[in-house]
C-alpha cells in the first residue's frame, strides 16, 4: 500500500521529482531519524482513484522489486486540508464533478452544443486519419458515439504526448465549456501534426517512388525470364561487358583499374546515378583496340607508286617524298618516322594523299576534323566528374576505326584555336611527339594509352597559323596550286569520268572536248585547285542528265498508233544524224523501249552550250590590258590561302596639301610598304625627271591616293613594294605600265629588292591570267625550279636587283631616264 498511496501523492504534485530520488529520501529517513522529512508541493487538485489490479514486475540487480497497478478514475476533487500521518499523507477534498441536474442544464446550452460537435468532428477527423495511417480505429468510433463528450475530452488528451503543464491545465478545466475548447485545440494541433508528418512522408517516398518502381519491375522481368528458362548469360549486360573486357586485350595496369572499375558497377543497381556512367566507361574500354592491329601487307613500291599515279596526276616532288617514306617503313617496319604535314590551297588533294598512303601501307583510315576547334577537351577528353563527358576525339577515332595502327589524318590542323578553355594546338604536342604519344593521357579515359603506333598525317592551308613548337614536330610538304595543263589532265582522266558517274551518264550520253575544258578553266574558273572545275563539269553534266531523261518520255507506242512521233526523233533528222531502229515486242515496258532505241550520235559540248549553262564567261584575257588603260596603275602578284592572285594597285593626284591615302582594307605592312614606296620616289624625283630642279616637292598643292581593289579582302604582306613604285612612278611620269608585265618583291628605303615566298602559286597565278613577263627578286631564282617547265616556257621571267631593273622592265621602251640617275 506504501507504493500505491506515494503514486497517488504523485499525480498532485507540481514539482517534477523521479522514483530514485524518493527512495533515497526514504531510505534517509530510516538510516538517520534526525533528518528533516523532504518538503513536497503539492498540487490543489487532482483526481480520486480505485485500484483495480496489481502485479508483480520485474526484479532489478539491485534487488528491488517493481509492481504494475491498474488505477479507475473516478471524478476530480479539490483538496482543502492536507496533513500528516507518520509516513502517510492525508487530505480533506471536495469533489468537482457536476451533479445530473447540472449536466443537463450545461448541455441545453448552445455555446456547448456548438463546442460538442466542433470537437467530435475533430476527432472523427483525426479517427479516420488515424484509421487510414494505422488501419485501426474501429474501437474508437465506438466510443465516440456511446461516450458523454465531457469524458471523450479526458479519454483523448490522455493518449496524447504532451506536457506535464498542459496536463495540470486540463485537470484544473473544472468547466465543461472551457475544457472541450482546450481538448479541440490540442486534438487540432496533434492532427495538424500527423498532416505535417504525412507531406514530408510523401515527399520522400515520391523522389523514391519511381527508383523503386523501377526496381520492382526488374526483379519482375527477371523472375518472369527464370519461369521461362531465358535467364542465360548472353541477355546480362555486366556479363557481357564483362566478356568483352576480357577480350579486349588491355595490358596489366589498365586490366587492374578495369577489374576495380567492373567490381563498383556490380555492386550499384541499374536505377542508380552513376550506373550508366561507370558502364559507358568500362564499355569504352573494352571497346578500344589496346592490341588489334591491321595486318600490313609487304609494301610494293612500284605498285604503290603506280597508285598514287593514278589517283593524283602531277604532284612529282610530293609523290616522290611518300614512297621515301614507305621505302623507310619497309626497311624497318616500327621506325619513328616524322609526322608529314600537306600545307596547300584547297582542292589540291591534301586528305586524298592521305588516304592514298593508308591504302599503300594496307592500314586503316580515319579522318579528325581540327576546323574551329577551340577546346583542349576535344583533343585530351572531358574528366568523367562533368555531366556529359565524352573521350576525345584521338580515342573516339581508334574507337571508330578498331585498330591501333591506323593512318590517322588531323586535317585543318592551322584552323584551331585558342581561349579560356585551353589551346588545343599544345595538347597536340603530346600527340605528335615520338617521345611522349607512347603513354598518352585522355582524360575521360584516365589511363595510359599508346599512340605510337599510329601514323599520323596533318593538312593545312597556311603554315603561319600553326605554333612553332607544334611545326616543329612535323615535316612541312607545300602542294602548290596546278598549271593550267595539270588540270586539263585532272578533269580528262578523273574528273569527268567520276562527274558522269555521279549522274547516271557515261561517254555514250555526253562527250566533253578538250578544248571545251580548256574555256572552262580560262575562262570560268581562276583557283589553285580543282573543285570549282569540278563544280562547273557538274553542271554540264546535269544538263545534259535533263535531255537524257526526256528522251524516255518522248516515244509513245500503242497498238493502235503504227507512227513513231518523237520531237527529238525528229531534230536529229533534220539535222542528218543517224539513227538506229530496232522492232521491239509490245510488251517490253517503255524503259526497255528507251534503252532499245539509240541516238547513235552522243551530245557534245560546244562552246554555246558552255554560255547557256554556266553563262557569260567570269574571266577575260583582255581583263589586264583593259584595266591599264591609264597610267597610274600597275600589276603585282600576291600569296593568299587559295593560291597566288594578280593584284592590281592603282595610284591617282588630286589637289591638297601633300597627304597620302591609302585604301582597300590594308594591314600595317602593306601601309608602311606605301610609305617607303612614296618617299623613294620623291627623293628621286629629279633623278628620274619626274620633276624639274626648282620644283623638287612631288606632293606640293596636290594629294596621292592608292587604292588596292577587291576592297572587301584584307590584304597585307612587303612583296607589294615594287608594285607601289612602279604605279607612282607611272602617275607622276603620266606613262602607262606594259600590259602583259607583273612584279613581285620588297623593297627597301635603299632601293633594293628583296626576294618574297610564294613564288610558284604567284607564277602560276600570272599564267592563268595571260600575262607574258613576269619581274622577280634576283635571289628568287632557285624558287623557279619547282614552276612547272611548261610554265616557264611560256613566260618571261625579269630577274631585278635594284628598283631601277624594276622601272627598265616595267615600261614600253626600258626606262629613258636611267642613265641620269646617280643610284
């Protein structure tokens, strides 16, 4: 009874005092009767018990025995006295229920019944949340019907976990009003609190929802495919990577970052971020050719040269550089040969070169584009930490390739460039260095691969793009622009027969002169290689597809018809050409028919059918001498990324105060080329009798403007030196410059002339445009050997020293006033 009376004692106190704390105070008592008894508050109201049943617990270590009570409620009461006696406390109370009387009269009130029904919907509320949580609550809606509401306020606060104060204040809601208010308040905030709980549960099972549904449906398939016995091997993905990673043949420490790869990707499960990831990787991996190679074939160099001869025609000098290097390679097959770099316009046949090497090695081709490259990651790969990352382009074409021998062309190779995200001409500098390629690092692929073994070939138009450093680890091969006579060939023995192909044509069709290609290339096409020729051909060729095509259409038969009417039938006999009948049965389809029936004579270009097709000619020999007309005027030759051009640069004076202008979207060079041009000629004015001893100021009362044509292309460069002063002197001596002469050179304050590069395109450039003499640096000589001999033959090459050997060629009749220059 000690036990239940101090747990009764215990609902009335309003201090917080635990069960350990109390046995040591009564311990206390009986170690040491002296001791003070423990001063207890209590509360001034609590609730009248019966104790219904008692069991024994649990014995703790410490010998202690605990014991379970089962309490009844019974009603509240107030406590008016509370006294002592010897260990038990004993109290005089009032009790605080309301008689039957009361109650009544309470529940006739409105404010009640209004409160009654605001807290049972409450709590049907929160049974059915209750019930849909914890499919329970059947119990409780029993209650909620057969139970006074005042008592259903004390039944549910008492399930709830609240606080010790919360609890005091609703012990002390004596008033039924007041406590059904407080019961519906915190029946709402323990529901609003389960709501709560609810959304941030949903949440979380939605982000997992569809990983788990994803889950399930796998395990699904797989337990459907072992019910039908498909479950083999071949359908496992990991397996069959697993496979080919053993198959792929990777050296040791590249097997061993595999393996560790293979092991992560077993363990995550496919609905995981990074699964698909580590499985493109490992794919990657065993897809590259660690060690398949291409069977080479013994290298024939006569059949090898015989192939470049009859893919290319021309192109000696370089033809003759590749079978020294597959002379080299067939001595010693792993020699480290140097990195060959085709520098040329385009349409000269660069990457057909390349290929052609492929072929006569027996290796396989494969062509990077390095055009407006301007990210290190296209050429070393994105590290596998960025979204989207991808190998480089090196490894994605051994990757398309499947062999690590390959002949690997990085064409454009001067057109990369360079900004924040790295320069991807010094990540070529591992690539292409004997040395260093052997263990090649990409960063997606994050092992060492080895490059050595790969031929690598490079094209570019301009050598002066590309980073000494990278120019330095190849060896430059110039393919100057073709002769008029090298692209007559080209087109008679490759370009029409592949056009006519292309087409559907063959020589029975349509028949293309030489001397027809001859006006096509004089007069409509101006470039250092073939593809504009090409183009034009092309467009021959489709004209020709049209009139061939109508002949199907324009032979009709029918039973009943016993004439032939065919308006081409017609003109061909009208113009006396052959033709050749054959009886055909009624029933060959009319395809049948238009191949029975043969214009024995084919079409062939004329010089008409060249106007109505590629229209009035684009270029004229005449185009120079017109353009001379005048003085003031002169004709230079120029270097440029399609081949040599004839630039004409004209000179005119009008009145001013001695100022010089310059235009057609010039650079600082050609500027300060026009600067020295200008003060040669005016501190030799009296020597070259272009002004009188009294008037030695040129530019008095008077403005020179020089204006380079073909505004819209910059232009820049010294070897437009000559040409100014050639084009002063013509202006101020009011004597034209000879019509069939072009110069080329720099020129110094001294007047001497200095040699330029471009030589061959420049001449080659001359000769197309029908110019006969051609003035050169003298110490430009050696560069005529590689001009073509037929060339050189139709031309008069001027070798000039000083600018005076200029001026003597330039003008009709040498120059009258040299023998009173002092230079």
């Amino acid at each position: 009874m000690l036990r239940i009376r101090r747990f009764y004692l215990d609902l009335f106190t309003s201090g917080v005092q635990t069960s350990k704390n109390q046995e040591e105070t009564s311990d206390s008592h009986k170690l040491n009767g002296k001791n003070q008894p423990e001063v207890i508050h209590w509360h001034n109201r609590g609730v009248a018990a019966r104790a219904l049943h008692l069991s024994r617990g649990v014995e703790k270590p410490s010998g202690r025995v605990t014991y379970i009570v089962v309490l009844e409620g019974l009603c509240r009461f107030s406590v008016q006295e509370l006294t002592t006696r010897g260990t038990y406390y004993t109290a005089r109370i009032i009790p605080l229920d309301m008689t039957k009387s009361d109650m009544d009269q309470v529940e006739q009130d409105p404010e009640f019944v209004m409160l009654s029904r605001q807290f049972k919907a409450m709590a049907m509320e929160l049974i059915s949340v209750l019930e849909q949580k914890q499919k329970t609550g059947g119990r409780t809606k029993v209650l909620l019907e057969t139970v006074p509401v005042h008592k259903l306020a004390d039944i549910f606060v008492a399930s709830f976990e609240i606080s010790f104060e919360e609890q005091l204040s609703m012990l002390d809601s004596v008033d039924l009003k007041v406590r059904l208010l407080k019961a519906t308040e915190l029946v709402d905030r323990h529901l609003q609190s389960i709501r709560v709980a609810e959304k941030i549960t949903q949440k979380v099972e939605g982000q997992l929802s569809k990983s788990q549904k994803e889950f399930l449906l796998r395990q699904q398939m797989r337990a459907i495919k072992e019910e039908l016995g498909d479950n083999d091997d071949e359908d496992d993905d990991v397996a069959t990577l697993e496979r080919k990673m053993k198959a792929a043949g990777m050296p040791p420490n590249i097997w061993k970052h595999a393996q560790r790869e293979l092991r992560r990707l077993k363990k995550m499960q496919p609905q995981q971020p990074g699964y698909n990831s580590s499985h493109v990787y490992l794919d990657l991996l065993a897809d590259l050719p660690w060690q398949k190679a291409s069977e080479e074939h013994e290298l024939d160099l006569k059949a090898a040269k015989d192939h470049l001869d009859s893919d290319h025609y021309g192109l000696v000098k370089i033809k003759h550089r590749i079978i020294e290097y597959l002379a080299v390679r067939k001595l010693k097959p792993d020699a480290r040969g140097p990195v060959l770099c085709f520098v040329g316009p385009p349409g000269v046949g660069k990457t057909s070169l390349a290929s052609s090497i492929a072929t006569a090695l027996g290796r396989k081709f494969v062509r990077i584009s390095l055009g407006g490259v301007k990210d290190e990651a296209d050429i070393r790969g994105h590290r596998r930490t960025y979204i989207g990352s991808m190998p480089g382009r090196l490894i994605d074409g051994l990757k398309r390739v499947g062999v690590c021998n390959p002949v690997m062309l990085l064409d454009e190779i001067d057109k990369t460039g360079s900004d924040v995200r790295g320069d991807p001409a010094s990540a070529l500098l591992e690539v292409l260095d004997p040395e260093q390629n052997k263990t090649f690092n990409d960063h997606y692929l994050n092992v060492p691969y080895d490059l050595s073994k790969v031929i690598f070939v490079a094209t570019a138009n301009r050598v002066q793009p590309v980073p000494p450093p990278l120019l330095d680890r190849m060896e430059v091969i110039e393919l100057p622009g073709y002769t008029p006579e090298e692209k007559l060939n080209i087109a008679m023995r490759h370009l029409i027969p592949r056009v006519l192909d292309q087409h559907g044509l063959n020589f029975d069709f349509l028949q293309i002169p030489e001397a027809m290609v001859k006006l096509v290339i004089q007069r409509y096409t101006r470039e250092a290689g073939v593809r504009n020729l090409e183009r034009n051909l092309a467009a021959i060729a489709r004209a020709a597809a049209v009139r061939v095509a109508e002949r199907e259409h324009a032979i009709p038969l029918s039973k009943d018809v016993q004439q032939i009417a065919s308006p081409l039938l017609e003109s061909r006999l009208a113009d006396g050409a052959d033709v050749e009948m054959e009886i055909i049965p009624m029933g060959v389809n009319n395809h049948d028919i238009s191949q029975a029936l043969r214009i024995t004579s084919p079409l062939v270009v004329d010089e008409a059918m060249l106007e109505k097709v590629l229209g009035p000619p684009r270029y004229d020999d005449r185009e120079t001498a017109d353009r001379i007309a005048t003085p003031g005027i002169s004709v230079g030759l120029v270097w440029t990324a399609f081949g040599g051009e004839v630039q004409f640069v004209e000179a005119t004076a009008m009145v001013g105060k001695g100022d010089l202008h310059l235009t057609g979207q010039l650079g600082d060079v050609i500027k300060e080329s026009a600067q020295i041009a200008m003060t040669w000629v005016r501190a030799r004015a009296t020597q070259l009798k272009l002004a009188t001893a009294e008037e030695t100021n040129l530019l008095e009362g008077r403005d020179i403007h020089i204006h380079f044509p073909a505004g819209a292309i910059p232009k820049d460069g010294p070897s437009a030196g000559v040409t100014l002063v050639t084009a002063l002197v013509s202006l101020f001596s009011q004597r034209k410059v000879r019509t069939d002469t072009a110069m080329t050179g720099e020129m110094t304050l001294r007047g001497s002339v200095l040699p330029v590069g471009g030589i061959k395109d420049k001449v080659l450039a001359a000769h197309q445009y029908g110019i006969k003499r051609v003035i050169l640096p003298e110490r430009n000589l050696k560069d005529l050997a590689e001009v073509p001999s037929a060339v050189l033959s139709s031309l008069e090459i001027l070798l000039a020293k000083q600018m005076e050997d200029v001026l003597e060629q330039a003008f009709e009749g040498g120059c009258p006033w040299r023998q009173h220059s002092k230079l």
